[in-house]
C-alpha cells in the first residue's frame, strides 16, 4: 500500500546551511500495516510525512501509493489515496463552516463532483451514525461551526474525516501532542479503534514512546534523516521504553541520560 524507495532530500544544498533532511530511506508497509515513528527533533519524521503526502518531492528516490507510482503527482491530486491528521487541532478542518459542511467536503474528497444537492437524508444520516461513533455528542451538533469545539473535539473530527472515506495510506503527524492529557487519551483510543474498524494502513509521528509502544504492529526509529532501527510485528509486543533506549544508544554509540533526551515519554 506504501512503498519509499531510495528516497533523499536535502535543504539548502551546497550553503553552509544545507541539511540532509532524509538520507536512504526504504520503507515498505503492507494493507493494513500500522507503523509508528520515533525520533528526536530533527530526526526528518515531519519532512518524511511531507514527502508521503506531496508536500514535498525528493531529489531522489520513488513513492508508490496502492500500487501506483506518485512521485511526480501534485499533492492536491494525491490527496485522494491519503488521509492525514495534524499536530494542531486547527490544521484540517474548515472552521468558519459547520460540522455538517466540513464533513460533507471530506466524504466527497475521493469521489467525482456533480451537481447533486450535498447533503441528503441518507448522508445526513451517515453523518450522524459516524459522529456518534466517537461518544461527543457530536451528532447531535451538526449545524455547529467547527471553530467553536475544543481542540479535542476538533481533532477527533478531523481523524473521523481522514478515516471515513477509507484512505490507501493514513498519515498522523502527532496529532495528540497539543492535546491536555485526558483528550490525548480520547484520540489514542479512537485512533485505535478507527484503524482496526477500517482497516487502514496507516503511518504515525510520535513523541510519546509509550503511544508509540502500544499502538500498531511495527515501529521505526528514525535519527538524522535515517531509518536507523525497524521492529516488526513479532517484536514489537516484547519491547519497553528501556529497551528502546537501549537499543538507541546501541546503534549510535550514544549515551543518553534519560529518554527525554530522545523524545518525551
């Protein structure tokens, strides 16, 4: 469903400024494959969602999305494969338009445009039964206007929009990293739930080693724009913040004074 394939890119090539953002990267996940990323600040996480979605283009190496080689496609147009969820709450949904609205421009994100009325009674209702699903009440808000919810109601929108018109590729770019304890917990729990429902294959940027532990199948470690440590499925169930430290400070001959130093647990 994802394939990186030799992938560089550097900034401000050939300035005293130039950084090598992503170094040799080979990352391949199959239908239904939920792989989260670690990494100090830096470490190219952020650059690698960019080049995944097409905010970006490397100056070397192919992206392949279902089958299909979108190296060269614009990212409006690829936007149809991919859902993504932000850092910030007021990232990826429209705030002066209603939930309604917001949800009506997501679902029809993959399909063809017509001139049928947007909203009928059967979307409408699908609208509902999916909003009920995150237990916000919600569904009983339609008619509010996005900007008014909180940020945790904002951001459980906007995961529900990337997931329900059944992407080839999810991206979550730390997307419950601005959130209070209480709702970062609410959108670890619906990400979960959200994936395995649908079954998306799906990519996700953490700081939190621990989310990062207890979601997904397979994990990467990612440090100055390299792969540096990839944990499959039959490993990963083992593993611990301890280990992973270890494991770090192993491959870089570094020694780190606590996992802070690498990322925030």
């Amino acid at each position: 469903m994802l394939k990186l394939a030799q992938i560089n890119k550097v900034f401000n090539e050939g300035t005293p400024d130039e950084k090598i953002a992503l170094d040799q990267i080979n990352l391949e996940l199959k239908a239904g494959d939920f792989v989260t990323i670690i990494g100090s600040n830096g470490a190219g996480k952020s650059t690698l969602m960019n080049m995944i979605s097409g905010a970006l283009s490397p100056d070397i190496g192919e992206v392949w999305i279902d089958g299909k080689n979108v190296t060269k496609l614009a990212e409006f147009r690829r936007s149809r494969l991919i859902g993504r969820v932000f850092q910030d709450p007021m990232a990826g949904t429209a705030p002066s338009m209603t939930i309604e609205e917001n949800l009506a421009m997501a679902y029809s994100r993959n399909k063809k445009r017509g001139l049928r009325r947007g909203v009928d009674k059967q979307r409408r209702e699908f609208f509902r039964e999916s909003l009920a699903s995150l237990h916000l009440n919600l569904e009983n808000r339609l008619n509010a206007k996005v900007g008014l919810l909180s940020g945790g109601e904002r951001q459980a929108l906007s995961l529900l929009m990337a997931t329900f018109t059944q992407p080839a590729i999810l991206l979550l770019d730390e997307h419950t990293a601005a959130l209070d304890p209480s709702r970062a917990e609410l959108i670890t729990s619906l990400t979960k739930q959200l994936v395995e429902k649908n079954r998306l294959t799906t990519l996700m940027v953490t700081h939190n080693m621990q989310q990062a532990l207890d979601l997904g199948n397979r994990l990467i470690m990612m440090d100055k724009g390299q792969i540096i440590l990839e944990v499959n499925e039959e490993t990963k169930p083992t593993l611990t913040i301890d280990k992973l430290m270890a494991e770090f400070q192993r491959i870089r001959g570094e020694k780190l004074v606590d996992d802070k130093t690498l990322l925030s647990v």
